[in-house]
C-alpha cells in the first residue's frame, strides 16, 4: 500500500494541471503579475504561500469544529495573518534586500484568495491530514506558475537567472550578445508577465482539450 490512497494524491496532482490555481480557477493572479519579474522573488513568494497554505489549512481544519459560523472568515484571516507575519519577520532577519523588494506583497498574501479559498471551500470540512495535502498541492500549483513566469521574464528581461548572468555579459558584447542579441525591456513590465500566463494557459488547454469553456 503507497503512502497515499489514490484520493490523497489527487488532492496534490490536481492543482499542476487540470485545476491549477492560476491558469483554471484564476486566482493569485496580482502576484503573478507584481512580483515575478525576478525568479528569486518568485521563489520566494512560492515558498511564502507553501508555508502559510499547508500550515493554515492544517490550524483551520483542527478548528473547524470550534469555530462559529458567524465569525469564521474573521478567525481565518487571523490565522493566515499570524503566519504571514512569521514569513514576513523571517525575510526580514535573514533575506532583509529581498523582503524590501517584496515589500507589501508579502502583506498582501493574507488577502490572497487562493489561501481563503481553500480554508472555506476545504480545511472547514476535512481532516487534518488531506486539509495539509491540499494545501501543499494548491500552493505547489500556484507556485510553479510562479516560478515558470519569472523564469522568463528574468531570462528574457534581464540575461539572467536569480541575479547570475547566463546569455552572457550585454555592456562587454560577450556570449549571446556577442551576436546581436538584446534583453527584450518589455519582459520586466507587469504586462508581459499576464501575457506569459496567457500563453501558459494557452498551452495547457491545447493539450487538454477538456479545460475548454465551452462558449
């Protein structure tokens, strides 16, 4: 017997494809498009949204049987604000420049809906357990968009990747450069970075003819 019944898994594999956050339920989409012109930084708010995601869902889903009716939405924005405040103290006293960069889209997370989403929709009616997995699968979801959009934005903006420059030098015309090749500006404007989403979704409809809409 695996680790994880066939229904657990799904709870994780789900978001990657065929209910990814972003590119299905269109959802975190101000951070994908404020934050990923630099790939460190998507990281970092992938990691952010892991942390929080995972530990949320498992603290909602402890209460969810204490917790009023009336006053569920307020108990769950302090819970994913105490563990954003934990992020928040943590960049600050060990990734201080990166936090400052970040700067209120650390904050902005407790309004993130993918993160209240799946506290109402999820972790106030289930266990512990698969309340955690579908945490860690949403965030992953949410995450890897992330990080494929700053990937490009970065390589194509800027020549490179979490800082180290990887087509080359552009001022000394070494590596790619040496051949006429300039980093395309637009990349780093928050613009692209939906029009980088765009062609994501693109691509994972046209290999899934079912995440279609029907018009």
């Amino acid at each position: 017997m695996g680790l994880l019944s066939k229904k657990d898994a799904a709870l994780i594999t789900d978001p990657f494809a065929d209910n990814n956050p972003i590119t299905i339920q269109v959802l975190g989409i101000c951070s994908a498009l404020a934050i990923t012109a630099e790939l460190k930084a998507s990281i970092v708010m992938a990691v952010s949204v892991l942390f929080v995601l995972g530990l949320g869902n498992v603290v909602i889903s402890l209460m969810r049987n204490i917790i009023p009716s009336k006053i569920r939405i307020i108990v769950q924005l302090i819970v994913v604000a105490t563990l954003v405040i934990i992020v928040d103290l943590v960049l600050k006293a060990f990734q201080y420049e990166l936090s400052k960069t970040l700067g209120a889209f650390i904050g902005l997370i407790i309004t993130n809906c993918i993160i209240m989403g799946r506290f109402e929709a999820f972790a106030l009616a289930n266990g512990p357990w698969r309340s955690f997995l579908d945490g860690i699968g949403n965030a992953i979801g949410y995450g890897v968009i992330l990080i494929l959009v700053g990937f490009f934005r970065e390589l194509l903006g800027s020549g490179t990747l979490l800082g180290f420059k990887v087509l080359g030098d552009p001022i000394e015309k070494t590596g790619l450069y040496a051949i006429g090749y300039e980093n395309n500006g637009f990349m780093l404007l928050a613009p692209m970075a939906l029009i980088v989403v765009g062609i994501i979704i693109w691509i994972q409809r046209s290999r899934n003819e079912a995440l279609i809409e029907d018009n």
